[in-house]
C-alpha cells in the first residue's frame, strides 16, 4: 500500500502527517525543525508495517 506525507514547515518545528492511499491517517507528530529529527520518523522501520 503507498503512503503519502505531508509537512507543515515552521521554523522551530514541523508537523508530519502520514496518510495512506485512501487517504486514512496513519500517523501524525511534530518534531523539532532539524533534518535529522525529520530523517528519523521518515525512516522509522515501523512504517513499512502500516496498512
């Protein structure tokens, strides 16, 4: 199944939304602002367990 992301850009933080083909949501955080915190929950292993 494909999953779509949205991010909501400020400076000091972004807000992620995952949501999945039909459009159900799958997950939302917000994270701080910084490339790494963002890599992390892009990359996090239990998102290929999404359906």
């Amino acid at each position: 199944m494909k999953h779509y992301t949205g991010l909501d850009v400020s400076v000091k933080e972004t807000a992620i939304c995952i949501v999945d083909e039909t459009g159900k949501i799958c997950r939302e955080v917000k994270v701080p602002s910084h490339p790494d915190d963002l890599i992390a929950v892009l990359r996090d292993p239990a998102l290929s367990g999404l359906a």
